[in-house]
C-alpha cells in the first residue's frame, strides 16, 4: 500500500467501506454528516459521518497535498484522482454552504464489452451492429448523455472495437478510458501548478495529436474550447473521431458542440462554427439513465447538415421506445429502428457490409416492409 493509500483509509476512514464497495459507483458528501451514495443507479443517504467539519476538510488537504494542487479559500476546487483512480471533486467553504463538499466517482474494475451491454438491455443486438458498420465506415461519433448515463463506458467499448490496424490516440483530461486495442496511445491533460506553470490543455493535445499520424482522436469528454479543434480535425480527413458530449438529446449536443467550440478565443462567426459542426458529426449515440437506474441507449441518430433556416439536421436511425413498466419498476421497451435509412446506405452497399436495407425497417405486425432476416438471440451477440 502506498502512503496515499494508507492516509486516504485514515483520512477518509468514514467511506472507505463504500470505497471498497464495488456496488457502488459514486459517494456524494455534503458536510461531515450529510453522506449519500449511489448504487445500481440509485442514490440513498447513509449512516455515516465525519466527526466534524474539521475532519472533513483536513482529508480533503490531506488528498490536495498528495496530488500538489492547492485547495483554501481563495482556490475553492480540488479535481484529484485517488490511488485506485476513483475521481474526487471538492468545495470548500464559504463556496460550499453546507460545509465542504466532495464527490468521488468510483473507478469501475468491472470493464462492460458490447455483450453485457445486450445482456442489460441497454441496446440490442441490430443496433450493436449497425454501430459496429459506423466505425467501420469512420463516421465521426459523439456519445451524449447526462452524468452516468454510460458515456465513457461506451465510448471505450466502441474504441475497442476499431479495427485492429488503426492508430488511435486518446486525449483525455483525467484518464479513463482503457481501450482493448492493438494501437492505442494515451494522453492526459495537466492543470497548473502552484505557480501557475505547467498547464497542458485538452486543446493543446488535440493540436498535438494532428501530428502525431492518428487513424483515429479520442477525445473521452468534450467539454470546452477542444471542441473546435475536434471539430476541424473531423472536417479534416481525420475521420472516424470520437468523443463524449454532456447533453440531453442528439439535436442539444450539436448545440451544445457549438456552444463549446464558441468558447475558443477565435473570431469565428457562428454560422460558420455552426456549418462546421453540422458537417463534422455523423452519429450520434444518445444514452439515458431511466427511472429504474438502468443505462440505456435511446437514441441513434445521423448528423445530415443544415436547413435553409441554418438549422442542425438530425435523423433517428434507433429510437428506444418504452412500452411501460413491470412490477418491480423495471423500465419495458426496446430499441427500435425507425424506418429512416442512413444517408451512407451506399456506403454500407459497395463496403458489402452485412446489413441489408430492410434492417432498418421496424418489425413487428405494424411493420412496413416486413424484415425477411429474423434477429438473432441476444447471446450471440456480435
Ligand atoms: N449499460 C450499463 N448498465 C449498467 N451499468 C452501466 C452501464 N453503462 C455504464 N455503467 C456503469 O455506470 C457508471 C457510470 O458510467 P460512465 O461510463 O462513467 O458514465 P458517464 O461517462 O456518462 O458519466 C459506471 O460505474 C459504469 O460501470
Ligand atoms: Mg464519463
């Protein structure tokens, strides 16, 4: 055990069994008494507290030392990660009202593949593979979703899934991902030292990476100015890039891109970031965390321009559709195709890509036309 190791069990001894609880994947501590955590997607409150503010804040020092970035008054946040690379985030007061407030996201040992995903009923195996034909093509994917919707998740499932032969580099501002691929190459961002020096953004290592000779950028969470480097890299001849995007739904996080992207110094105007990020997105995957706490994809859509109005275009290629709920709260439905076929049918035609046109109509007895291929049993997946 390290001695970060060993002072985090001191320190932060009023959690550490939620920390060793590999059910649990994230411990909310709002003041030294007021403690929830989240588990299978549920957050409960528990019995459990710091002996007094004091204690609370000297862990937080404790971690703010180990790390080398400061946290007081005058630098209310601390953004650290803890030996078993668990993400923690805390406030301070007078920031923080009700006293210091920390979050630790859990660092899940358990790696979800594309199978557990079916298994979970977070998407199916027709959508699985149309992603698989996407990545195949290079299209350019943005996950989006909430916090815990899944995204990072997903998107290291589909970077796993690339072909064998490609360059991928990952850009990340705190290391995530863990990319089960033959060529993968890993960055992380730096924030600034106590003198203010040192500083390497995510933008910084998005310019980088353009001459570092990728097949593919990864970029695990999009959430500043890097997003106008990402965006011209798509528009580029970098093709096949990916990366996660907080927001809502598909039409939100091509808003939501620009809204970033306008976030750089440049004196871009914004119809022209606009026209950039309608023609760099090709797919978006939207995910959800419902009602029941379960994950799942809602949404697969393609990115298709603009309007004349200078309006983002998107078209529903999946759709989740929810039917009700069973007895146990349990979210019914399924992933449905919507009957719209992707702009790059073509593509997938001369690729000869095993996945004929009629996969995108929508079964069942409403159906128009009928899918001649039956789908195959969830296990066999992919
Ligand atoms: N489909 C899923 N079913 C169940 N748990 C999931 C699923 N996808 C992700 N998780 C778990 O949810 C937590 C949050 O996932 P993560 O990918 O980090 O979310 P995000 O990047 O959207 O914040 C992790 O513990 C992860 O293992
Ligand atoms: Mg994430």
């Amino acid at each position: 055990m390290s001695v970060f190791d060993a002072s985090i069990q001191v320190f932060l001894a009023p959690v550490v069994p939620f920390l060793k609880d590999d059910s649990v994947t994230e411990i909310m501590i709002n003041g030294p008494t007021n403690i929830f955590i989240e588990r299978k997607g549920f957050v409960e409150k528990v019995d459990v507290k710091f002996d007094d503010e004091g204690a609370l804040i000297a862990a937080v020092r404790n971690i703010s030392q180990f790390v080398g970035r400061p946290i007081d008054e005058e630098r209310p946040f601390l953004d650290a990660r803890l030996p078993d690379g668990s993400r923690i985030h805390a406030v301070v007061p007078p920031v923080a009202k009700n006293g210091t407030t920390v979050t630790i996201r859990k660092f899940s040992k358990t790696k979800l593949d594309m199978k557990d995903l079916i298994a979970k009923g977070a998407i199916n195996i027709d959508a699985a593979r149309f992603i698989d034909v996407c990545l195949y093509l290079k299209k350019n994917i943005i996950v989006s979703g909430g916090t815990g919707s899944g995204k990072t998740t997903i998107l290291n499932i589909l970077a796993s899934r690339c072909q064998p032969n490609q360059r991928i580099l990952v850009l990340e501002d705190s290391a995530e991902l863990k990319i089960h691929n033959n060529h993968v190459v890993y960055f992380e961002a730096r924030p600034a030292d106590e003198s203010g020096k040192g500083l390497v953004t995510l933008r910084d290592l998005v310019k980088s990476s353009l001459r570092l000779r990728p097949d593919r950028v990864i970029v695990g969470e999009v959430r500043s100015g890097e997003a106008m480097d990402l965006i011209s890299s798509m528009n580029t001849g970098h093709s096949g890039s990916m990366g996660t995007v907080h927001s809502n739904n598909p039409k939100e996080c091509l808003t939501r891109l620009e809204t970033l992207a306008m976030m750089t110094e440049s004196d871009v105007p914004i119809q022209a970031v606009r026209s950039q990020v309608a023609s760099a997105i090709n797919i978006i995957l939207q995910l959800s965390r419902m009602q029941d706490g379960s994950r799942k994809v809602t949404h697969i859509s393609e990115g298709i321009g603009m309007d004349l109005q200078g309006n983002y275009q998107v078209q529903d290629i999946y759709l989740f559709e929810q039917t009700g709920r069973d007895k146990d709260g349990k979210v019914l439905g399924s992933l449905n195709p919507t009957g719209t076929i992707p702009s790059f049918m073509k593509e997938i035609e001369v690729n000869q890509l095993p996945f004929p046109k009629e996969l995108f109509f929508k079964k069942g007895p409403n159906s128009n036309p009928p899918s001649p291929t039956p789908s195959k049993p969830e296990n066999q997946a992919a």
